[in-house]
C-alpha cells in the first residue's frame, strides 16, 4: 500500500491516478476526504497530523508533500516508520541546490523538509523539480476573460515540467527499488520565456493571446491567484532570477521512467479546459 499526501494537488492527483492505473493499493491522505473527488479504487482517509497514529496501517511508500505535514513533519514521518513505512518520496525543489541564498524561505521550506526525511530513519528519494507547468495557471482567469494577459518578467524563462512526469518519476521511486538517497532533479524538455508560454496557450486554444509586461513592484495577489501573500516577495525574487539565466534542463524524467518529459505544448493541449470562458 501506497499512501500519497496532497492527494488533491497537482502532482499528488496524477499519482494517484497512477497507482490506482497500476492497480496498485493506495491511500489519500487529504484534508477533506469529502470533497477530495478521488478515483474509484483510492482509499480516502482525512490526514490529521496531529494524530498520525492510524494513518499508515499496512503502508510501505509514502509520497509527501512538505505543505501536509508542516511542522508537524517529524511526527508524521515518526508514525510512518512505527506503522511499518520503509520509504519516503518527497516533493521537493530545485531550489536546494541552485544556488539560492539558503535564507530565501522556500530555500528554508524545502531544505528543512528534506532535513526531517533524513533524520526519519526511512529510506528517501528527493524530487526536486524546476518551475511547474501548472504555474501558467496564474494567467487562467486573465486568459479565461480576454486576449491580453498581464504578468511579470516576459523574458524570464523556464523549462516547464508536466505535472505527470512529476508523478511518474515518484511512481518508479515508490515502486521501484533503486532510488533510495537519490535526489532528482526534474525538469521539462526545453526553455521557454513566459510570453512564449502565453503564446503556446494560445495556440492550443486557437487564440492569439498577447503577454503585456507588468513591473515586478505592480505586481499584487491578483496576477498570483495560486500563491500565499506572504510568499509573493520571495516569489518575485525567483522569478527575477529567470531572466537572463538559461534554467537547467535534466533528462531524469526520460531516465526514471523511461519517457521522454512532455513539453509545454502538450501540457497546454491537455489542459485548453483550464483556460477556457
Ligand atoms: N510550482 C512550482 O514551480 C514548484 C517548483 C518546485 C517545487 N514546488 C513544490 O511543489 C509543491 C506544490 O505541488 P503541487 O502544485 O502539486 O501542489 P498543489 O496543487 O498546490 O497541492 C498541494 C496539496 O497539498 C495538500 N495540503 C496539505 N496541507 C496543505 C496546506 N497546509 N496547504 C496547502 N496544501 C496542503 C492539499 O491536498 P489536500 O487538500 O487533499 O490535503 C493540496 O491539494 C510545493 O511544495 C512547492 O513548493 C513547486
């Protein structure tokens, strides 16, 4: 048995979705089984980190997110390897070692996540991916009502990593032997800027979509509907590092799991729903 944190996530959906495809036992750990709209074959279960104790019966895999166990973290992992758990895969960033100041807080987030998992006495794989794919859905509402997107660094680029390459990375390290004290770094198959990325939704779309340049200290909640408050100044930080600066581009995804990473095009193919009035 397989049990994924952040069930409803990006990443953490298309793993289950995985598992379940694979015909693989596996427990969500969600918030709100409720309203978590698993697949048939998921075991929902409300993930309560303050009471771990009867989340992990008859589990072996974990995949976590740092967001579900917070601070509560050690505890988490603590109860997982009571209850029989061998081995962790942690989503992690890309900003562990890319050279970020180790001040920057999603540097601090991620790094003492993956701190935690080491000193869990559990096996581990670290995933530590560049910038999402699924980030273009900052520009969904603006797409959604007009031609004309507003946001941030037109220039900055990025190499876009599908959400499911994610996942199936994770669904190797989990199921596979292999992979245990890795940490892959994940990343699409090619760069491109982020009037490039607008262009490419536009295209899927049969849209012609234009991205007009808004300065950084302009730039409010509304154009990052996807991101804590209080997160958007580091945000805004890292994004300023993509310009000019080529991103690292990996062939992990093809490595691990035998596919080649999707490119941008094909993730904004599969998601024109998203995008759409
Ligand atoms: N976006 C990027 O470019 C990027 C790059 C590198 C790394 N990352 C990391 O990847 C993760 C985001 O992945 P994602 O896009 O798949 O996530 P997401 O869509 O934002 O989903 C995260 C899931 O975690 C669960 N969760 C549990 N406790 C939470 C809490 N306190 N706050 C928010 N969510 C909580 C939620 O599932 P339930 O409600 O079902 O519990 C939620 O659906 C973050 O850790 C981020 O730092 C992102």
């Amino acid at each position: 048995m397989i049990a994924v944190t952040g069930p409803t996530g990006n990443v953490g959906r298309a793993l289950v979705e995985r598992l379940v495809a694979a015909g693989r036992p596996v427990r969500a750990l969600t918030r709100d089984p409720q309203r978590a709209r698993l697949p048939a074959g998921a075991e929902a279960v409300r993930l309560r980190p303050d009471d771990p104790a009867a989340l992990f019966r008859g589990v072996t895999g974990l995949f976590l997110y740092v967001q579900a166990g917070g601070d509560r973290t050690p505890a988490l992992l603590a109860a997982a390897r009571a209850a029989g758990v061998r081995h962790v895969v942690l989503l992690s960033s890309s900003i562990i070692d890319s050279g970020a100041d180790p001040a920057h807080p999603i540097h601090v987030m991620h790094a003492t996540a993956e701190r935690h998992v080491r000193d869990s006495g559990l096996t581990w794989t670290f995933l530590r991916p560049g910038a999402f794919a699924t980030n273009a859905f900052q520009w969904a509402p603006q797409i959604r009502s007009g031609d004309t997107v507003r946001g941030v660094y037109a220039e900055g680029r990025t190499a876009p990593v599908h959400e499911d390459d994610i996942a199936a990375v994770a669904e190797r390290a989990l199921l596979d032997g292999g992979h245990e004290g890795a940490a892959h770094r994940l990343t699409g198959p090619a760069a491109l800027s982020n009037a490039e990325q607008v262009t490419a939704i536009g295209r899927a779309l049969g849209r012609d979509l234009r991205f007009v340049e808004v300065p950084p200290a302009e730039a409010g909640p509304d154009l990052f509907p996807h991101v804590p408050p209080g997160m958007l100044p580091a945000l805004l930080e890292s994004l300023a590092a993509t310009v000019g600066t080529p991103p690292e581009i990996t062939d992990t995804v093809h490595t691990v799991t035998g596919s080649p990473a999707r490119p941008f095009t094909t993730w904004a193919q599969e998601h024109t729903t998203a995008f759409q009035p």
